[in-house]
C-alpha cells in the first residue's frame, strides 16, 4: 500500500502549479462542475493562489554569504518593489503594477557567440544548476538615488564557466525579452528595443559581479526583473540589466541601450565616479531611497575590491 510521509513544501508547490491552458479554462471547468457563484469564487480565489506558487520558492532563503554585508541598513521590501527603472513597462518609477504582465514561465535563456557549443537552457533548469547564495548589494542609480538589495543568485562568473568560451571571446552581450505585447513600453519608438548591457570578460569573471534570481528570501519580484537579471554593484544602475534572455560571448564591445540613445551622457564603462558629472547634473552625493537623505557617493559605489579591472585607465575614462 502506500505511506503518507511530509513532503518538501517544493514539491507540494509543484503540484499547486497550474499549467496555464488549465487556469485559463478555469471558467468552463468551473461551468461542468456546475458550482454556485460563491462555491466558484472560492475555487477561483484558490487557482489563482496556485497560480502564484513559484516552481522555484523553494531554494529561497538562500545561504547568506558574509563577504558581502553593508554597514547601514537594507532598503525596506515596500520601497524598493514600488521604485523602478524598467522603461519596457513605463518611463516613471511606478511600474510595478504593470510589470506584473511579464510573464515569466517558461523562460528560456539563449548562450551564443563566441562558446564552444551554444545552447538554449530553462530559466527552472538553470537556477537549480549553481548553488544560491544571498549577497547585500548597494545599488547606485546614474539619476543619483541609492538603495539596497538582500539579493539572491549566484556569481556571473559561474554561468561563463558553464558557457565555456573560447579565448576569443572579448566581451559578455546580455539582451533583455522583446515582445512589444507584452510589454507596452516597447511600442516606443523612441528606445532602440531590446535592452541590451555588456561587460568585458574581466568584469564578468570578478566575483562581485551577481546575475540575480531571488530578492528578500524569495523569487525576484517581476518588477526587478523577474526570473535573471544582472547586479553589478559598482556601476550605474543601467548597466544592471533586467529579465535577461540572451546571454552572447563576442568580439566587439556591445553597444547598451541608453549608450545608443544618448552616447554622450551614458557610457560603457558606467563605474560609479564621484567626480565625474553627469553632463546635466553632480555625481558627488546620492539620495537614499527609504531616508531621502543625501550622502556622499563613493568611486565604484564603495567596491574598490574592482579597481584592479580598471589599473592604468584615466580615471576620467572609468566613467565613459
Ligand atoms: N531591461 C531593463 N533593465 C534595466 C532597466 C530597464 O529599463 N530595462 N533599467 C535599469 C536602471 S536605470 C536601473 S536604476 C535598474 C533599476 O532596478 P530596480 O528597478 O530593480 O531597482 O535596472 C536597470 N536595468
Ligand atoms: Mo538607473
């Protein structure tokens, strides 16, 4: 016969998992099963519950690694979840709402270029392949405002090692999603769609550099790019790139999105620099998200552990 035994809370997850064509014909089933209107409200409300369980829930909280802490507190979940940069679902901070129509399952992540065999792998496959741990990272926006992040993820280091590229590979090129449906930012015209950041191969293979899967002990909220998004927490928030779909090793050094729009104002290397202006407004202090306190802002963001990357640059070049 069989024996109950407790389950992992993944596994009763997964079975709460709906697949989508079943949730949306929620309604016809709801019909045969001939329910009353308050016996379908209640079977509602629990679908959509079980729509919500994440196949990845489980691996969260990650194991907190104590290399990477801050003196001074993390920003609180509310704030952060409610201030975005994400210009696929709007130009202002207040996208969260809308970005819960990105739609995150399945999410396949593309490895190309310059490897040795480009593949295709699942977002649900790749996360459970490198080991999760949980980082404090401040994070430093070019428009002058800070905040900061218990992320969850594992070193960009660790994905090149399993991209396996050849020496010629000179840069990393990540490219966010491009469906204009989806996302009702990208009907603009006026951004060279899709988002697109890059780093040299040093930068990527420097341990601080974080590509991000979870966020305050749970899967990364939709609106902060939701299911793998990079952190590199020693430059402008730009270069942090959201909802990655592409991952190429190449040659030449990419071109970013706000680099293409406006080359003048926002450039590759994108280090934090204090004293290096932005070319309408001052570097030297930053606003903390949740106090609105000013204070100064530090080069690389108070990470000098990467001034190695940039030995024998004019520190004038570390921002452009
Ligand atoms: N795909 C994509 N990635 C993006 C952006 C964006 O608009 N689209 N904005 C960037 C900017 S300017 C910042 S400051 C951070 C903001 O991250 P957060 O909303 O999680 O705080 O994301 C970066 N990554
Ligand atoms: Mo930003």
């Amino acid at each position: 016969m069989f024996s109950i035994h407790h389950r992992p809370s993944w596994q009763i997850a997964e079975r709460f998992a709906t697949p989508e064509k079943l949730y949306l014909d929620r309604r016809s089933v709801l019909k045969g099963l001939g329910l009353g209107l308050a016996g379908a409200a209640t079977l509602k409300a629990g679908l959509a519950r079980a729509q919500d369980a994440d196949p990845t829930a489980d691996l969260y909280p990650a194991r907190k690694n104590d290399a990477y802490t801050i003196d001074g507190d993390v920003t609180p979940e509310e704030i952060n979840a409610n201030y975005n940069n994400f210009y696929e679902f709007g130009t202002s901070k207040n996208i969260a709402a809308n970005a819960q129509n990105l739609v995150i399952r399945p999410w396949e992540i593309a490895i190309d270029g310059l490897v040795e065999k480009p593949f295709t792998i699942g977002f649900d496959e790749l996360v459970r392949k490198i080991p999760l741990e949980t980082r404090l990272y401040r994070h430093r926006c070019v428009e002058a405002w800070s905040m900061t992040i218990p992320w969850a993820g594992f070193p960009l280091k660790a994905l090149v090692a399993l991209a396996k590229p050849m020496g010629s590979a000179k840069y990393v090129r990540f490219e966010t999603f491009l469906d204009p449906d989806m996302a009702n930012g990208q009907n603009s015209f006026l951004y060279p769609w899709p988002y697109v950041e890059g780093v040299t191969i040093a930068e990527a293979g420097h341990d601080l550099a974080f590509m991000v899967t979870g966020a305050y002990d749970k899967p990364v909220a939709k609106q902060h790019g939701a299911p793998l998004r990079l952190h590199l927490p020693w430059k402008y928030g730009f270069k942090s790139i959201k909802s990655i779909r592409k991952i190429s090793f190449v040659e030449e050094r990419p071109v970013g999105l706000w680099e293409a729009l406006q080359p003048s104002e926002y450039g590759f290397w994108a280090n934090v620099n204090p004293d290096v202006p932005h070319p309408r407004w001052s570097q030297a202090m930053e606003r903390v998200l949740h106090t609105g306190e000013l204070v100064p802002t530090r080069l690389f963001n108070g990470y000098d552990e990467v001034a190695p990357l940039y030995a024998g640059m004019d520190p004038s070049t570390l921002y452009m």
